[in-house]
C-alpha cells in the first residue's frame, strides 16, 4: 500500500484505506474530519474503488474515477492509501 499523491500519472491503483484522525475517545472521527470523509465519499473516492492519477504535479492531483476527472489536494492524497 502507497498513497495516493505517490502515484505517478498514468498508474492505477485500487483504495484500501482511508485514514482520518480519530477522536480522543477513539473509534469515532471527530466532526471537521467526518465533514471531510463524507465530501471525500460524495466525490467518489470509496475504499474498493479504481482511481487513475491524470496529473500529479505540484499541491493538487487530477484523479480519473470512473467516468469523472477530480481535482484533490495533496494533502488529502497522502491520506487515501491505493493497492497498485
């Protein structure tokens, strides 16, 4: 497993993890980054999905999810981990 912001343009990969911090208390996530999850889910990215990275060139990745092209922050990709 590699991040997603490792991928060269061109390559695929399959996501198997997405990791968001966990509350204190553990297990749950707290609210800003279940906000995050859940706008990362409405853009397509689920665990078991194929992503194909078009660009990956400076603070922003262009990523082919289906038949959609996403624009996403870098940080964001190095939380989304990808089976090549």
């Amino acid at each position: 497993m590699i991040p997603l912001g490792l991928l060269s343009a061109g390559e695929n990969g399959e996501i198997v993890e997405i990791m968001f911090g966990r509350g204190a208390a553990g297990g749950s996530l707290d609210p800003e980054h279940e906000k995050t999850m859940v706008r990362v889910e409405e853009m397509g990215l689920r665990i078991g999905k194929r992503v194909e990275m078009l660009t990956n060139g400076g603070n922003t990745i262009l990523l082919r999810v289906d038949e959609a092209r996403i624009a996403l922050a870098r940080r964001m990709a190095m939380k989304i981990m990808v089976r090549r």
